[in-house]
C-alpha cells in the first residue's frame, strides 16, 4: 500500500472545495478533483473510500475547525458582554478569512442527503454546553439553545458575505450587531 502525503492530501482538499463551490457537488467528479489537486485518481482513494466518504470527511473536519476557532477565542474569566462580542468577531473574521471553505461548510451543511451520512462532530456539542453554562450561570437569558446559536451566528454570516460594502461600513454593522445581541442576550442588560 503507497505512504500518504500530507501535502497530497491538501491539496486534494483545496481541490475538493475549489470544485464543489464551481461546479456543485454532481459536477466535481473524483477525475476533475485529482486533475485540479495535480494527483492521480487512484491517489485520491489512498486518502478516501469514494467520492461522498471525502466530501463526508473534508466537511467534519473544517466545521470542527471552525467550532474551534470560535471557541478558542473566549477564557473562562469573561463576562458575558464579552463572550457574545469575542464570538461574533471571531465568526465573522472566520467567514472573512476562510470565505471559500464556509461556503462549503454552508453548501454541505444544507444538503440533507450528505448531511445524513455525516458522524458526530464534538463542537456543536461543546457550543451548546458552553451555551447551556452561561444559562445556568444566568448570564444569558433562558432561550433554547438553537434560538441562541441562530441569534448569535446567522446576522453575522449576512454582514460577512456581503462584498458590496466598505470593511468599514462592515465594521460598523458588526459593532452594531454585537450592542443588539448583547441586549438581547444577556440576563439584565
């Protein structure tokens, strides 16, 4: 059996996602994945069992990236004023910074056919522990906790993605956002 190679494997990766944001998920075949990571076919099933066993495993592994960037960010000595602001910032810089892979993330993230065969992810889980302690800790108010990820997250994808407006006009929205968050957020403010 041939030795794997890191750097084959990303840049089978890259391809995958390069492809599937251009061409779709029917359109990035395993022959244009491998054409576009400068690999063989056969190179690419060193790495992956089959086509939806890669694009299973490429997505698992970039959102648990992206749940552990975000939480990251935040130390057990923050208020909740600044958990809810280190958390926006740190998403929005996320989707800025990694504009190609969250829109994977999003495109595999909304297609319940590939969504199905996907195996647990560790940072939902710890989102919403992190989420169920500031609760508990009645930092934030009691809403459930999939009303709490939508509040927190989805305005900052719609700031983030749009490409029409200055950084700065961005910036102001975001700060802005975060005051609206925070007052709707947190127990008492």
């Amino acid at each position: 059996m041939r030795k794997k190679d890191d750097e084959k494997q990303r840049c089978i990766k890259t391809a995958v996602v390069e492809l599937i944001l251009k061409e779709g998920f029917q359109g990035a075949s395993i022959s244009k994945i491998a054409h576009a990571a400068g690999v063989s076919p056969a190179t690419v099933y060193i790495y992956y069992e089959n086509k939806d066993a890669m694009l299973r495993d490429i997505y698992q592994e970039y959102a648990e990236d992206t749940f552990q960037y975000l939480l990251e960010c935040l130390n057990p000595n923050m208020e909740g004023e600044q958990i809810i602001e280190e958390l926006i910032r740190s998403y929005y810089s996320y989707i800025v910074e990694n504009q190609e892979i969250f829109h994977f993330i999003e495109q595999f993230s909304t297609c319940p056919a590939l969504q199905s065969g996907c195996g647990f992810i560790k940072g939902p889980g710890n989102l919403n522990q992190l989420l169920t302690d500031l609760k508990r800790r009645q930092i934030l108010n009691n809403y459930s906790n999939d009303n709490l990820y939508a509040i927190l997250f989805s305005p900052v994808k719609t700031i983030a993605v749009k490409r029409c407006d200055s950084e700065e006009a961005a910036k102001d929205r975001l700060n802005e956002l975060i005051a609206i968050i925070q007052k709707a957020l947190i127990r008492g403010y």
